[in-house]
C-alpha cells in the first residue's frame, strides 16, 4: 500500500484554522486528495464537537499522553502493591480474632502473669533506652 502523504498538509490545515484557507492554498486543497481528506475530516470533526480557538499545540498534546501513559503505568505497577495491603488488612483482623479466642482459653496465672512481666520489661526497656 502506497502513502498517502502531502507535504502542504500542515500549511493547508494551519490555514483552515485560522480561517484563511483562500487563493492557491484552497485550490491545492480542493485537487490534492490527500490534503481534501484532512479539510473533510476536521470539518466533520469541529460539527461533531465544536471547538473555540486553535487547537492545542502538539507538544502539549504529547506531553499529555505521557504523562497518561505514565500514570497508567505507575497504577499498574502498584496494583499489586494494593491488593497486598488489603490482605494484610484481612490476615491482621483475621489474627486479632484468633488471639482473642485463643487468650480466653488461657488459664488466669498465665493472664496475671503477662502484665507481671511485661510492665517491668517496659520499665526497663524504657530506662535502658533513655541512659
Ligand atoms: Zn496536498
């Protein structure tokens, strides 16, 4: 397949618009298929959905792509990430549940003897730590 391409096509469309596509630009216009292509498809598609002014540059519109497609990449690579926190989340209440259970079947020395030590294990820690 041959391409379509014609090298007055920028100046044929920065033309239509600003709105003075006049004189031998409307005429290369009206016999270059390729450039009679282009003027149909923007008119088409400023009826479709009419647009104020010039359109963006074409460097705002690339950068706005990467960035896009920059985005798109970061939420997907910390897709994974979020579905590991939220399984976390689940294992966590998950191990509260079973620890509450599990401390109810403890006999009450045990339970009496846990502040018993770990009060003064605190006290220590926290005096090592401040000396
Ligand atoms: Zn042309």
């Amino acid at each position: 397949m041959k391409a379509r391409e014609c090298a007055r096509e920028g100046e044929v469309l920065q033309a239509l618009y600003a709105g003075t596509l006049e004189g031998g630009l409307a005429g290369h216009a009206a016999a270059c298929a390729v450039c009679r292509e282009a003027v149909a498809v923007t008119r088409a598609l400023w009826e479709a959905a009419p647009m104020e002014g010039e359109p963006p540059a074409a460097g705002l519109i690339w950068r706005r792509a990467e960035l896009a497609a920059r985005r798109e990449l970061i939420e997907k690579s910390l897709a994974p990430i979020g579905v590991l926190e939220k399984a976390a989340a689940v294992v966590a209440v998950a191990a509260v549940v079973v620890a509450s259970q599990w401390i109810t079947t403890m006999p009450w020395w045990v339970l009496a003897g846990i502040p018993a030590v770990a009060f003064p294990a605190a006290g220590l820690l926290y005096l090592a730590r401040k000396a």
